[in-house]
C-alpha cells in the first residue's frame, strides 16, 4: 500500500505529467509505469491517492485507473466533449465505484494556485521541498542507471547588511536577479532552487563533482561581475556568493546527507573568506584536483633552466601537480604552458606563471622522480574565463556537456 510520504516524493512530477496531452489513455498509462519503473513507487497509487486521497496497492490502482479511463471515454459521449481525467476520476469513485463520499479533487488546484509546482514565489525557482523531492527522484534514477548527481549550494554574501542598507523591496529585486543568472547557468535537465531567504541551489542530474565546480565558479563570477556595475541605494552592490558542491555516490548515498555534505564545503567556503566555490572533500582540501593524468605540459624556469615537458597529475583551481625527472626548487618562478601540443590542432596554448610550493621526491623506480606543485595566478596572461575552458577541455565535464 502505497504511503502519503511515497505520494508526495512524486508529486512534483505527476503535476507535469497531468499538464501534457492525457487525451491518449494508452500514453498516460505508459508514463505512469515508466515512472514507477524509475522510482520504485507506484505512479498509478500515487496519482490516485493526490487526486482522491484514497491508498491502493499497485494492482489495485493500475486496475482503477483503466477503469477511470474507459469511464471517461463513456462520459465524453454521453455529454458530446471530453470530460477530463479530473471529472471522469471523481464520477468514477463516486457513482460508479462509491469509495468517496466528500470529494476533495479541488484541493488539487487549490493548492496550485498560489505556488505553481512547488515554486518560491519571489523568485520562480524552486522551492526548498520541490528541490529534495525531486533530489531524491534523481538519486533514486541515479542508483537504478549508474550515474552520477550532483548539488551546489549557494549563499549570498553579505545579503542580510545589504537588505539592511537598501531596504527590502530592493533587495528582493537583488535577490530576483541573481535567481535570473543562476537559471542562465544551467540545462533543461537541471534544476533551480531557493531554499531559503539568502540560499539559492542547483541540481545537476548526470554531473560529476568537477562539473558542478565549473558551473558553480562560473555563476560565482557572473555574480560578482554583475553586482559590481549594479547600483543600489546610489553605489555597486557588490554582492558576492559562496557555495559548496558534493556529489552522489562519490559523497553520500542519501538526500539529507548530500546536503549535508555541500553545506559542510559552503560553510568552508564562507569561512575561508567568501566568494569563493569549495567541493567537498574528506581531506577538506581547499581547491578541487582534475585528473588530467594523460595530459602534457611545458615548465620553463624564467631565472634559470631549460623548457621541459612535464605530465601533469592533477590541476586546481591554483595550480598544478606534475612529475619530472629533475627537481625544481621551492620559490623559483615559472612558466607553465599547458598541453602544448594541442597548438598543433590551433587550439590557443594556456601559459601561466607561478612559484614552486612543493617538491616531493618520489621512491626509486618511478619514471618521473620527482613531483612538484606550482601555485599560479589565473589573472595573469590569461582570463579566469580561459583558464575554465582549459579545463573542460582538458576532460574535465563542463555546463553544457557532463558526465
């Protein structure tokens, strides 16, 4: 038997299920048991339990349901136009099979009207509950298919000083703005949420952890540039985001310790300064590593040496790790140029400069004797912009293709 808790994980979909064309009766019960296929619950005893609030096993309610619809085919043509699934649901429980006695299909619109689908009506994203409702449809599509979801949160900086200097109604269109620039960041597949009064959120179905990075870094510096040029109160507003990325099944098997997780790496990210994007880590490592162990770059010295190609590791958001055969010092100055073969294709050569930080030698045996981390500075050279596209295409999954 079917539960309301059941019921109400799949109710943001049965809504839009409900809003498409249910004149093809066959088509309609094909998505309801596509949807149960994808979910584990019955779709059939929870449409009907929303629609009626009376609970079915998953027999049961198929059986009904092909009865609703051959009651519906049968009111059409007595009264001349389609009677809807709506009505031809309530004649059928009332008059034909009896379960009801005080119909409350109207609460169906009723509780619509006001926030369609779940939604924050300040911003039109999504609500807090709409957002772990449907977080938890997609872990469980996630767990059936073998792939991966990930979530970013995200925290205003500095709103509650700003909507004290402003005032509220501007702050709401602040606020307005920045859910238009988050919902801009992302896929059809995706969506945007509001969980609450400074929070806003993203969930990225089939996305890895370096994927949701990206789309988090570019939404955190579209922000910020957006809200240095926005004037409020007669000066920028210079509202910045923080936020914090965990991923499924890499950082949690269930919804609540997901978020969990991503409200861990968004309090990091807050206390570290703000404005700023931080994935969750065990290690709580600062900056996120790209595997690019397949790729190449090019290290030259600039006090003293020769260019040397190099295998990179692993990459950050502010530096890199690779292997060399030889030692270079902490604190020299370089300059790395990343994947330079891939000039060969015209793709433009990323060259950036830094510090050597670490040098680790490596035990006997190992090709690459020696493994050294360069810290650089995005800015220079080359625009933050550039750098990001470095890395999606460098494997790394980015906001219009991940995996």
């Amino acid at each position: 038997m079917i539960t309301r808790g059941e019921a109400e994980e799949l109710k943001e979909r049965i809504l839009q299920l409900l809003e498409e064309d249910t004149t093809n009766t066959e088509r309609l019960l094909g998505r309801l048991d596509v949807l149960t296929s994808e979910t584990g619950i019955s779709a059939h005893a929870a449409l009907l339990l929303i629609l009626t609030q009376l609970a079915f096993d998953e027999d049961e309610a198929r059986g009904h349901w092909e009865g609703i619809l051959e009651h519906r085919h049968t009111l059409s043509l007595a009264l001349g136009r389609d009677a809807g699934l709506r009505v031809a649901t309530l004649d059928y429980f009332v008059n034909r099979n009896k379960r009801l006695t005080a119909p409350s299909l109207i609460d169906l619109e009723m509780e619509g009207a006001a926030v369609p689908h779940g939604a924050d009506p300040l911003t039109g994203l999504a609500s807090d509950r709409a957002f772990r409702v449907t977080l938890a449809g997609e872990m469980r599509r996630a767990r059936r298919y073998g792939h991966r979801v990930a979530i970013a949160l995200f925290d205003l900086d500095g709103f509650a000083a700003l909507n004290a200097r402003v005032g509220r109604l501007v702050a709401d269109r602040l606020l307005k703005e920045a859910g238009l620039l988050l919902s801009n960041k992302i896929r059809d597949i995706d969506l945007a949420a509001r969980p609450g009064e400074d929070e806003l959120a993203i969930l990225l179905p089939e996305t890895t952890r370096n994927g949701a990075f990206l789309v988090a870094e570019r939404f955190r510096r579209d922000l910020e540039a957006h809200f240095k040029r926005r004037d409020a109160g007669g000066r920028p507003a210079d509202m910045t985001v923080s936020a914090g990325v965990a991923a499924y099944p890499d950082d949690a098997t269930e919804v609540d310790t997901l978020i969990t997780r991503a409200a861990g790496a968004l309090y990091l990210a807050k206390a570290s300064g703000k404005n700023a994007v931080l994935v969750h880590s065990a290690e709580r490592r600062r900056f996120l590593r790209f595997d690019l162990a397949e790729r190449e770059c090019e290290v030259e010295v600039l006090s003293s040496g020769e260019p040397g190609a190099r295998t990179v590791h692993n990459l950050s958001r502010s530096g890199l790790l690779f292997g060399s055969p030889e030692p270079l010092h902490v604190g020299e100055e370089v300059e790395i140029r990343l994947d330079p073969a891939g000039a060969r294709d015209g793709s433009p050569v990323m060259a950036l400069r830094g510090r050597v930080v670490r040098l680790e030698e490596l035990p006997g045996g190992d090709r690459d004797r020696f493994e050294i981390g360069v810290a650089f500075d995005v800015g220079h050279g080359r625009s933050e912009e550039d750098f990001l596209e470095f890395l999606e295409r460098a494997g790394s999954a980015g906001p219009t293709e991940r995996s």
